[in-house]
C-alpha cells in the first residue's frame, strides 16, 4: 500500500493585512479583502462566542453551533446553541439551546454529519456541576467548562430542533486521568478537533487534562474516539465507541518537550493513514501520523515544512488542518514561536508573558503529499 506524508509549501497568506511607518503612524487603508477581519460577518452570541463550527445540511442550509454565555470564556451560564443560515453566513435564523444558559455548564461543541443526514453535536457538559477545580499547585479554579462527561445530542430535521435526551459518550482511563488530583474520579478534558470520517468508521478528538494549574491547563495530551457503528445506526443508545490509542497514554509532546500537547486536530490521508498536528507550548507544533486507524502512532515530531525541514513556529493556539475536495490541504497556524514572543511582550511592559497571546494574524499554508519510506 502506498503510505502518504504531509508536505507544507512555503506559501503563506497573511490573514489580516498591516501598515508600519517608521514616522508617524498611519491608518491602513480600507482594503476589500474578504481575509480582513473588518470585512467579516457576525455570527450571532450572547456576548462571548466561541467555536463556531458549521456543516452544510442536506436542505441546503448551514448549521452552524457554538459556545455562547454573557460572561467571559468559561464563566456561569456558558451553554451551547446553533443557528440556521440560508444564505451563506449573511443572515441567522434566531438560536436554538441544545442546553439552557441556567443548567450545568455545556461547552465547545464539534458537529458530524452522517449518511442519512442525521447531525450528531459532541461537546462537554458539568452533569455533576462541580463547582470548582483543585490545581496541583494547591489553589482553585472556579472555571468549570473543561470537565465533567463527554456527551453528544443530535438532530434528524436540519437543525430546527435537538433530541430531548443527551447521550453521554464512554472515555477510557488513561494514566493522565488516574493520576489527576481527584485520583480519576473527576476528570479534565475539551475539544476543537472536527470528528471525520474514516471508511466506515466516525473519530471524535478529545483533548485529556491532567493537572490543572499554571496556564490553566497545566498538563494534556490528545485520544480519540472511534465508532464503528455511528454513521448507520439509528438508535443512539447503542452507538459504541473505544478510546484511542492503545494503552494508557495520548499523542503527548516530543522527547524533552513540554508537558502540553492539546488541540488536536486530524486529517485522513489517501492511502488512510491519519495526520495529527497539535498545540505546546514548546514554540513548534507537534505532529504523529498513524498507519492503523488510530491504535498507534509515530513517536511526536515538532512539525516541519518538509521532512527533515526547517521547523514551523506556533504558539498555544489552536492549529488545524483541512483536506480540502482537490485532495490537497490547508494548514492554519500563527508563525511565530510563542513563548520567544510572550517573554519579549514581558521585557517591554514589565508584566508576565501570556502564552496566550498574539493569535492574530493568522497564516494558512498549503499542503501535498509526498511518498516516503514509512508513510
């Protein structure tokens, strides 16, 4: 079987366009570039928004879902809603709750449509309401959006209305949950990655936390869910799922790297090998490919522009990558290393970096496939 490997041309497109002047600074000028950030349209919210993820349902309509709340990212009442739009974005039909704003904290839902155009929405939900965390560095957090059960609902009609009932999606233990503070009976995880399709079977991406502390998420490391049975039956209650990879420890950074390896994001090769590229906070991406569905992986690499290349920079920022219906791929990602960025930020206003900071301009690089020894 032929085995494919991702490599990124070195064509990049700033997403956001600058003006610099060494004299006095002047205002850019209106440019009508549908990349420009002035030039976009809303997504309606609640205030704060977050993840917004849109399919195309069989009736022609987007869907779109999202993260919304009055408050600030993970506060009280944050809950997820979706929007119907007729005609591309311009205009939003009024939201619908798949959870009210004033039960258990419901957050960053990912959308996968099946054959039959039935809409699963896989996100996170505080069925317990646990009303705050303990950190490994002994203090609290009372953020609470990144725990709890992984759960899903679904829609048969577009996206008019949801299941009354949410089915909650089976994770296996891993070392990074049994060693947590609270011993594996509460545990820390989230999603950005889009589920996709692989043959016959569905992957969903989930992001483990295993210490929460400095930089909120102080340890993590990325699994996925596969189920064979997803895209056909009908009855959820008997849809299954087992965790990935094999064994007791996710996609985590490369040797001597940090303890951060989050965000995953997924892709399937021609030959149905799996791509996986990921956040660190290492100043590089990491990335692994898989050759059998998931089970294994490649030891972690910082991901590279070509094999053996120079090294592409990325911050703690989500990253993804899209196979795109040429076959070919788009990587979206923010060229620069972080951490380097965060400690000069330091150095000029006497405050701590963020690692946070500086997600805007984004870049896209284009991708191809290459034929190589091992993939």
């Amino acid at each position: 079987m032929r085995r494919s490997r991702l490599s990124l041309l070195a064509l990049t497109l700033a997403l956001v366009p600058f003006s610099f002047s060494a004299s006095a600074p002047v205002a850019a000028p209106a440019i009508p570039d549908p990349r420009h950030l002035a030039n976009g349209r809303i997504i309606p919210s609640e205030g704060y928004a977050d993840q917004p993820y849109i399919v195309q349902t069989d009736d022609g309509a987007w869907l779109c879902v999202i993260t919304t709340g009055s408050g600030v990212e993970g506060a009280k009442g944050q809950h997820v809603v979706s929007m119907r739009s007729t005609d591309r974005g311009a205009t939003w039909a009024p939201p619908v709750a798949l959870e009210p704003s004033d039960g258990p904290e419901a957050s960053y839902a990912v959308l996968l449509k099946v054959p039959g155009g039935r809409i699963y929405a896989f996100y996170n939900h505080n069925t317990d309401r646990v009303p705050e965390v303990k950190r490994e560095d002994k203090g609290v957090y009372a953020r609470v959006d990144s725990l709890g059960h992984y759960v899903f609902k679904f829609t048969d009609d577009h996206g008019r209305t949801w299941s009354d009932r949410r089915y909650e999606v089976p994770v296996r233990e891993f070392d990074c949950d049994r060693t947590n503070i609270y011993g594996g009976q509460l545990r820390f995880f989230w999603n950005v990655g889009r589920p996709l399709v692989r043959g016959d079977a569905a992957y969903c991406v989930l992001h483990k936390v295993g210490a929460m502390g400095a930089g909120f998420f102080a340890q993590s490391e990325g699994a996925f869910l596969r189920s064979s049975n997803l895209l056909t039956e009908r009855d959820p209650a008997k849809i299954a799922f087992e965790t990935l990879p094999d064994g007791t420890v996710g996609l985590r950074t490369p040797v001597g790297g940090g303890r951060v390896a989050e965000e995953q994001s997924i892709v399937v090769l021609s030959d149905g090998s799996l791509y996986c590229v990921y956040r660190t906070v290492d100043g590089w991406p990491s990335s692994a490919y898989s050759r059998d569905g998931g089970h294994t992986w490649t030891p972690a690499a910082y991901a590279s522009y070509s094999p053996g290349g120079r090294r592409i920079k990325h911050p703690r920022a989500a990253n993804f990558v899209w196979r795109c219906s040429n076959g070919k791929f788009l990587y979206w990602f923010h060229n620069h290393g972080g951490p380097v960025i965060a400690r000069m930020a330091a150095d000029l206003s006497g405050r701590s970096g963020n690692p946070y900071d500086d997600r805007n301009p984004a870049w896209l690089v284009a991708g191809v496939e290459r034929d190589g020894p091992g993939g």
